[in-house]
C-alpha cells in the first residue's frame, strides 16, 4: 500500500508518500513551515501559509511517489480550526480526483504509532512532547489511554512564552537549548501530581527570574532541568503503573538533546528499553500521518467525504485503534519481593517494607536531592496524619531523610490494580473524602498506590502529598485516581462512576464540581 500523508495541524505544511513494502527510513517528506515575523503562531497567517503553501508541498510529494496512491491521509485533528480545514480540504479533492479512500489520522496518535512501528515495541507507554501538548500514553481495550497530560499549556508553547518575555523569535525551545550550555542550576517551581504536571508556575517563575537580574543563560538551564525532569518522572510514574518497560517518545519538543538524554538514561536505571524516533519523524511531519494512515486503510478504517470534518479538539482517547489486536495491553503485572517504583525503591519482608528513594542520576544533583530529601518527610508525616483521620495506612517505623530511607508496616496483600472491584474503589473514595476533610492531599493516588487484603483498603505513598484547605487540590486527587483506572481497568467507565457517586456521599461536592472543571483543561477537551 502506498499513502500520501497531508499535515497541517499548526506551521507545518507539509506532505509524504509512504510505501509499505519500504523502510520508514525512505519516506519522503517535504515540508514548508510557517515562520511568524513575531511573537506566536497567529491562526489566520498560519492558515494562510497552509494554502499557499499545501498545493506545492503535495505536488512534490506525488512526483517522488513511486507508483500509484492508494489512499490520502491527512491530519484531522487536533490543531487550529482555520489549518485543518485548509488540510481537508485538500485531502478530500485529491482522494476524488484520485478515486481513493480518505482516512482521517489523530496527529498525537501519529506521534505515538510512528515511534512504536520503528522501534519494533510491543506495547509502549508513550511520552508526547509538543507545542501544545505533553501528555502519557497508553494502550489498553482498544485506545490509547492518557496515563497523564498538562493541566495548563503544551510544553513546548510554555517555554516559548518564556522566550517571548525575552524578546527572542519564534521557536523558542531550540534558542533555550543553546543559550543553557553555559548556564548554571538555580531553584525554580517543580510542579508534577501524580502523572499530570504544570508548567504555569515555573514559566511565571523563570520570568520573574530574568526580570530580577538572574543570568538568562542560568534560568534557561534550570528551566530545562526542571521541565525536561518533571516529564522524565512522570513517563516513569507510567511505567511503574503500567509495569511496561518500553518507553517512545514524540513530539517536536523531544528533538531536545537533554530531554533524550534524561528519558535514556532514566530508562538504563530501570532496565527498560527507549526509543526516540529521528528528529524528522518528532517535529510536526505527514510522514508520521502517512504511516498511521497505511495501517488504518488497512483495517478498513476510511472515511466517507461527508464524514470527513476535522476537529481542533480531536483527542488521542477518542480513537478506537481498529489497526491493532483487542488483546494487546500496555499493562503487566508481575510478582515481585522488590519493586522498583517511578521515584523508589520498595523491599518487601514478610513484616516491614523498606523504601530507599535512591538518587536519580537523570536530574541535577541539587533538584534531586531537594526532591528526595522533601518527599521523604513529607511521606513520614502525611501517612500518620492519615492515619489519624481514620484512613487504613502502614505504620512509619523509621525515617532518614538525608539517605531518602523510610521503614512501614507491610499492608495489604496486593497493589488495587491487580483486585480491582467495585468494593474496593468505594473504600478509596471513603478514604480520599477523609482525608481531603482532613486537609491532606494524596497527591498520586493511582492503582499502584493502594493496597488491597481481604477485609481492609489501604493507601500508600504519600510522597507527593502537601495540606491545603483548596478543593481544587482535592479534585486533581479524584483526577489523578481515575486517569490510573483508565490506564489499568477494563471496565474503567463504570468504576469512576462507582467512585464518584462514594466520594458524593461521604465528602464535598463543591470537589466534584471542581474536578469538571479539571477534566475541561485537559488539552483538547
């Protein structure tokens, strides 16, 4: 099968031709990108670019096709309105005038499916890095569930506000890179909860910084250790979750070195394998859409011209993945005496449970060892103070901050993932409602983080928890648990509900209502 891929998501007109029985690596791209005189991408330049620039780009992608087309692929979402209409258009004319079918391709879906056709992985966690985008990806019943996502902005438009501050030209993240190599580490904001994370606060800092007299060269190096950190973790935390040990990366913000560098060697410390796909295929390109398209043509998964419109809040959950087996699944349990968690390591004895969160040598020292030194007193205190709120938690025996050491009780016969009933998702709601009355947030309550026995529910790990009196930090707990039921549950829809109908009756409702308007940040909702 050979497929013309279309994009246009945002600046990149761009156009490919994909032969199936060739290697990925002889995909011919061609690509005219949008380049703002200043500040952002404006929509309406931007769409205007796309139709000057979409005929040509497409033209020269057809004269270096080698033999007919069989289907036209194009970028459906999601990205700005004014471009993908420009792209459909375009996409629906060529698939009539050539009489081939028309297939409607998720752009963040590309990212993923190119990276995992590449690199030859069964079932990775994806981590997407882009303008508009960061987000955790896994498969699981016929989607690709997000694991995690930004509450706030993209990662890569977060850094370009930075660089706008400072007066530097569109894109910023490369300009950032370059001017961090002769920069020192400075302490700026870490923001992650559970596998979601926010880039508001350290950009307001980062801002702030320059304006104060801080060395731009040291903000931008701190600003990548951090940001590039907080990303690395949370693909861990997926990981862990997940129990997978293949990661791929996407998006034009993994064309950073030291972001690759980070994910690599976080990888190497776990004994997981990573994939970063040539920076070609991780900017914004139609050889990724051509290569999802080839696949979904195949299933027979095309569209009718009517029911081709595009969608700017297109988002990578909404895909049934009709290309890939109904029993293929990101998650693997195993049965383990030492667990090596996203941030720690856990022995398990018949009677205690020692957790050592060692060094991570992917971040810099003085993050790292803020970060253990900080979690660790805060898991010790937050755990007993649960406890005190009437909320089943192991016992805290020992405590060394310094070494990041802490000695429990072992509870529970198994992590919640692995027994997930009804019952036992109402037992989680019952004890965040307590502790929420408490003003204690979790701060990862996921599946991994609840241990289960036959007549008791337990939560663990307190290690990204904090006291507020905030409904919103509630609700980002209730948000948290139920993204960890997407990514490990068949039958995740119904245990929300489970969960959200217990959490209405013992506790707030204002955290509800708080935890709509949570999900509606989410990029793309």
């Amino acid at each position: 099968m050979r497929v013309l891929g279309i994009e246009g998501t945002a600046w990149a007109a761009s156009a490919a031709v994909y032969d199936e029985d060739a290697d990925t690596d002889s995909i011919f791209i061609e690509t005219d990108a949008y380049q703002p005189d200043s500040g952002g991408i404006h929509p309406r330049e931007a769409a205007e670019h796309m139709s000057d620039a979409i005929p040509a780009v497409v033209e020269t992608a057809l004269d270096a096709a080698d033999g007919p087309i069989d289907a036209v692929a194009f970028s459906r979402g999601p990205g700005l309105g004014p471009c993908l209409r420009t792209v459909g258009t375009a996409a629906r004319a060529l698939a009539q005038t050539l009489d081939v079918p028309l297939v409607g391709v998720n752009h963040m879906v590309a990212h993923l499916e190119v990276g995992r056709q590449q690199s030859g992985f069964d079932s990775p966690v994806c981590l997407n890095a882009s303008g508009a985008n960061a987000h955790v990806l896994g498969y699981r019943n016929g989607r690709y569930r997000v694991l995690g996502e930004t509450m706030d902005t993209g990662v890569g438009n977060a850094i370009d506000k930075f660089t706008r501050h400072l007066g530097w030209s569109h894109p910023g993240g490369p300009k950032v890179e370059e001017a961090a190599e002769d920069g020192e580490y400075i302490e700026l904001p870490y923001v992650v909860k559970g596998m979601d994370f926010s880039f508001s606060g350290i950009m307001s800092a980062a801002k702030d910084a320059t304006d104060d007299g801080a060395a731009v060269e040291d903000v931008c190096y701190a600003l990548q250790e951090n940001v590039f950190a907080m990303l690395t973790e949370v693909a861990e935390r997926a990981l862990s979750l997940t129990g997978s040990d293949e990661l791929v990366l996407g998006g034009g913000v993994g064309q950073n070195a030291r972001l690759r560098e980070m994910l690599r060697e976080m990888c190497d410390q776990r004994g997981a394998e990573f994939y970063a796909p040539d920076p070609r295929f991780l900017r914004d390109n139609a050889g990724m859409i051509a290569v999802l398209g080839a696949e979904m043509a195949r299933a027979g998964d095309t569209l009718e011209i009517e029911e081709s419109a595009v969608d700017s809040n297109f988002r990578p959950d909404q895909v049934p993945v009709s290309w890939r087996a109904d029993d293929e699944s990101v998650a693997v349990w195993r049965e383990e005496t030492e667990v090596q968690g996203a941030e720690a390591t856990v022995e398990i004895g018949d009677e205690r449970v020692t957790k050592r969160r060692l060094p991570k040598s992917y971040r810099h020292p003085d993050l790292d060892a803020r970060l253990r030194r900080d979690r660790t007193v805060l898991e010790a205190r937050l755990t007993s103070e649960a406890r005190r709120a009437g909320v089943p938690t192991p016992v805290v025996y020992d405590v060394d901050p310094e070494e990041g050491l802490l000695v429990f009780e072992r509870v529970g016969e198994t992590d919640l993932r692995e027994d997930l009933t009804a019952e036992k998702v109402r037992d989680v709601a019952r004890h965040l409602a307590a502790i929420h009355g408490a003003g204690v947030v979790h701060g990862d309550p996921t599946t991994r983080n609840v241990r289960v026995g036959p007549n008791r529910t337990y939560l663990i790990d307190f290690g990204l928890g904090y006291n507020t009196d905030d409904a919103e930090d509630y609700a980002m707990d209730c948000h948290v648990f139920a993204q960890s039921l997407a990514g490990t549950a068949d039958d995740a829809d119904a245990l929300r509900e489970t969960f959200e109908e217990t959490y209405a009756e013992v506790g707030d409702g204002a955290v509800l209502d708080r935890l709509r308007e949570i999900e509606g940040r989410g990029r793309y909702q």
